[in-house]
C-alpha cells in the first residue's frame, strides 16, 4: 500500500475566501439602511458565508449537513473516559435511529445526519451500508506506549477524509457542522494540541466527558507519556497522526484540508476537531479562513487551539458531549446572518405551522366541591 501523501500540494490549492465578495456584502448590508453595527455579530458571519460562497449578497443556507467521523483509541482501556458510558456503537445506532441529541436538534434546524466509520471499536457489519465504506481499521493504538496506526494506514484514513470532501462538495452540502463520535478521543486530542502548541500535559488535560479527579490524573499521565512519543514527529504531519492520532483524526485533517480546496466552509465542534484544524493549518496556512469555531467546550486544549487558529468561538456553551452538538447549536446563528443580509426573493418562507389539536374541556370543580361538599 502506497505510505505516502503529498501535503505540499494543499498549500497550493487552498485559496483564501473571495474578497471580493466579503466587500460587496458588506456594501449590500449599508443599503439596507442599517446603523453601523445593528446587526451584531450577524453582520460578520454574513460577510464571512458571503466570502466562502463567493456571492454577494450572500445566499441562505440550503443544504447543511452534520458530519461525524467516528473512532475508538486504545488509550480509553486506561480507563480515561467517564465509567459507564455507552459505547461509541450504540451512539451511533442511536444517531441512526434519530434519537440521539444530534439527531433531533438536526430535524429541528432542517440538516441532514452523516456518521462515518472510520475507525470504530466494533464489526464493520455493526452498521448500516454507506456507514463503514471508508472504515481503515478497528480501533486505533494506544499512543502513550505504541503507534496509533501504521504508516500506511495514516495514509489510507487521511485519503478517506479528502474522498469525503468531494462526496460532500459533490452533493451540494453547503456547510458542513462537523463532529466526532469515540472513546479515548480527547486525551488524543490533547496530545496533538500539546505537541505542536509546546505545552506540558496539566495545561492540556480536561475532563472530557466529565471525568472525577482520580480519572483525570490517569488521563494526565497518559497525555504525558504519549507527548513523549509526538515531539520526534512534529515536522511531518502524517507521521504525527500515525504516532499519537488515529484513523479519525487523520481522516478530519484530511477532510479539513480537502474542504478548503473545495471551497466548502465547515463549523467546527469541540476539542477533536480544533485538534485536526491545527494538524491542518500545519499543512496549509490559509485553510483556517475557511472554518468557524463553533462553540466553546471548556476544554483548555480547545482554547489553546483556537488562538493557535486565531479563532473565536461564535457560542460559550461549555457542550462537551460532541457528537457535533457545539456545531450544529451554531447553525440557526448562520441561517440567520444569511437570511438577512440574502436578497429577500431569495430566502425560502418558513412552512406554515401545523394548529395544535384541540385540548379537551378541562373538568373544573364545582362549588360544592370546592368547599368539601360534594
């Protein structure tokens, strides 16, 4: 199997967002008599989706679509997630089902749900079809003592994420929300912070998914000792997520990169995907003009990536649970800032609301019965 991708070819496609069309927006928006500023924040969002759409005015949002990479480390047997929790395939059975958080929230806000195996803990025929078509492996290592993957297989996961890209970019998504679905997937979101922001492991360490004191001096440990292992790697990027990444993280890092050079913007969700932003702006320095960071987790390793990223999380909703629930919260924000500032004829009527059913008569006490009588 071929082990080797060329990163240097992304520097050359990405290409920042049409300026152009961020000026036109914002001249659009001065003609609708608006007092500088009147809009808030939502005049910089329509300016940005103007950008990355290069359109002026800028066209509502039509085709969102929640995208979950989905993987297991082996770091999560040393006990550093949250005892009990379900398993990342039951998750994804539950996203399936439509009754996971995301599920519902993504009906409510009009987007559509994808998850993706690449690299989950359980049978590749676990899932429906579609679902594990790009998977690379079972699990990924434990990177405080081995390799995560292989060099080939980092090759393979990073290609999947570029394939779904284009899948995504061919189909008309018009923004993606991404997420992540795992185990284990924080602690190795706090080493690949850790390694290329040059911080020890206490400044990087969160509780992830709610994680007691006991359990959070394990999972420091561990990010220690997988930091370790990531410094000797940190000019080559592949080799850094082969070493302390996994299959889902190089396959974000690709999707990430790939995205940009298609000119498809993308919410990020919570401290996975900062993670893979900041492997990918190692690669290309323009691709972050082309994301959003779309809520703050509470994570330090988060934050850190962030101002790496130069990046301001549009919410402060501290939602740690990921699943693409930080992005997709994100997403009414956005429609709204496009909706605005779009070309009235151009922004869909709302479906008229279904009338409520009648309630019954409610049955009220008589008198007599108010004062004990009946």
């Amino acid at each position: 199997m071929d082990t080797t991708v060329d990163l240097d070819i992304f520097s050359s496609l990405v290409e920042r967002p049409d300026e152009s069309a961020r000026k036109a927006a914002e001249e659009h928006r001065r003609e609708l008599d608006l007092p500088p500023g009147g809009l808030g924040a939502l005049e910089e969002l329509g300016a940005w989706l103007a950008s990355v759409q290069g359109a002026a005015p800028v066209r509502p949002i039509a085709a969102p679509k929640v995208l979950l990479f989905a993987g297991d480390h082996g770091v999560a047997a040393l006990g550093v997630s949250r005892p009990g929790a379900r398993s990342t395939a039951e998750r994804i059975h539950a996203v399936l089902d439509g009754t996971a958080p995301v599920a519902l929230l993504a009906r409510r806000y009009g987007a559509a749900v994808r998850v993706v195996d690449i690299a989950v803990d359980a049978d590749a025929d676990a899932f429906p079809d579609g679902v594990s078509r790009h998977r690379v492996r079972r699990g990924s290592g434990r990177i405080d003592v081995e390799d995560a993957l292989t060099a080939a297989e980092a090759a393979a996961a990073f290609r999947a994420g570029t394939a779904i890209a284009d899948e995504e970019a061919d189909a008309g998504t018009d923004l993606v929300l991404l997420g992540d679905l795992g185990s284990g997937s924080t602690t190795v979101a706090s080493v690949l912070i850790g390694a290329l922001c040059g911080t020890d492991a206490a400044a990087v360490t969160g509780r992830g998914s709610g994680v007691d004191d006991r359990v959070w001096m394990v999972k420091c440990a561990t990010v220690r000792d997988a930091l370790r292992r990531a410094r000797p790697v940190l000019g080559d990027q592949i080799a850094l997520l082969a070493a302390t990444g996994g299959a889902d993280f190089a396959a974000l890092t690709g999707f990430l990169l790939q995205a940009a050079v298609r000119r498809l913007p993308v919410v990020l969700d919570g401290v996975v995907s900062a993670a893979c932003a900041l492997v990918a702006q190692r690669v290309a320095f323009r691709a972050p003009e082309w994301w959003r960071a779309g809520q703050d987790s509470g994570e330090p390793a988060q934050a850190k990536a962030y101002d790496r990223l130069t990046l301001s999380p549009l919410q402060q909703l501290g939602v740690r649970t990921g699943e693409g629930i930080g992005s997709l919260l994100a997403l009414p924000l956005l429609q709204a800032a496009s909706d605005a500032l779009a070309e009235p004829s151009a922004v869909p009527a709302a479906a008229p609301a279904a009338p409520a059913a009648p309630r019954p008569p409610a049955k009220l006490p008589s008198a007599a019965e108010l004062l004990g009588l009946g």
